[in-house]
C-alpha cells in the first residue's frame, strides 16, 4: 500500500493548508487566534482580584475546580478602558497545558484561512512590538491580526505560562 495520493492529471501540487482561526473584536479591530488553543466560550463573570498583578491581569476565576487567571486584552494591548456588558466574552484557553482566560469585547466567528490568506506581519521596529503577530488574515473585505496566543501568554511580562521546551 502506498502513502502517496495521485491527482486526475498525474501532476505534482502543493498542499495547501488551511487553518481555523476563532476571530474577536477589540475596539474596532478585528484578531483571530489558532482554534486548537481555544477550550470554551464564557460570558464576562466577576473575577477576585489578585494583589500587586499587573493591569491587564483583571484576577482568577473558579472554573469547575481550575483556578484560572483572567487577562483582559483591551488593557494588554493599550487599546483604552476595557468595558464589561452582555457581548463581552471570556475566551477560555489552554496553553502549553495551563488554562487561562482572555476577555475581549465580542466574538465574531470561526473562519479558514489558506496560506494564501496569510500575510506576514509588518515590521515596525522595536516601537511596536509585534513578535507575538503571526500574520494579517484576510478575509474578502475584513482583515485579522493573527496572534499567536501561546507565544503570547508565555512571554516574560505576562508570566504566567511557562513554554514546553523540547527535552
């Protein structure tokens, strides 16, 4: 038996992968994330505060039996003040095998972008840091700004994911 897959023509061609994203709102920008990340969808709860966390960590919630801490996106992107109402939604995560949540102002759907779709993201030098982007998504009319959510959670300023190193 053999693993290769023939095409009609007998012609070679390239694999073209697609990737599912779970796209949210903050402010009027719209992001997406990796799908696979992504546990469960929440609506915006009261969270304890935990004393001397940064900012944008709001504190920790009790989910079944999970201590898991809150990271509000508006505050860690420097987008303004975050406001909680019925669209805000808290995007439960595991990441590199620890849970978290981040809350963002809505969330919009689940799209498939090809490679194709995929852009690299923008250098902007060390003004803007942008290492945690793995790309601009497009979309007909809409574009993303793909984040690389674990690259994200486990940077030294957010301290709260330590990263798997292969051993």
């Amino acid at each position: 038996m053999s693993d290769k897959k023939e095409n009609n023509d007998g012609a070679a061609r390239p694999a073209v992968q697609a990737l599912e994203f779970l796209t949210f709102t903050l402010g009027k920008e719209e992001y997406g994330i990796d799908i696979q990340s992504v546990q469960e969808l929440r609506s915006y709860e009261t969270v304890t505060q935990m004393a001397n966390a940064p900012a944008h960590i709001k504190g920790v919630v009790n989910l079944r039996g999970v201590i898991v801490p809150i990271i509000d996106m508006r505050i860690k992107f420097g987008l303004g003040n975050a406001t909680y109402d019925q669209f805000t939604v808290v995007i439960i995560l595991n990441v590199y095998g620890s849970t978290l949540g981040i809350v963002v102002d809505s969330v919009s759907d689940v799209i498939v972008l090809t490679d194709e779709q995929i852009k690299p993201a923008p250098q902007m030098g060390a003004a803007i840091a942008t290492d945690y982007m793995t790309g601009l998504g497009t979309l007909d009319e809409r574009m993303l700004i793909l984040v690389d959510i674990e690259k994200l959670m486990s940077g030294p300023e957010m301290g709260l994911v330590a990263t798997r190193l292969a051993a």
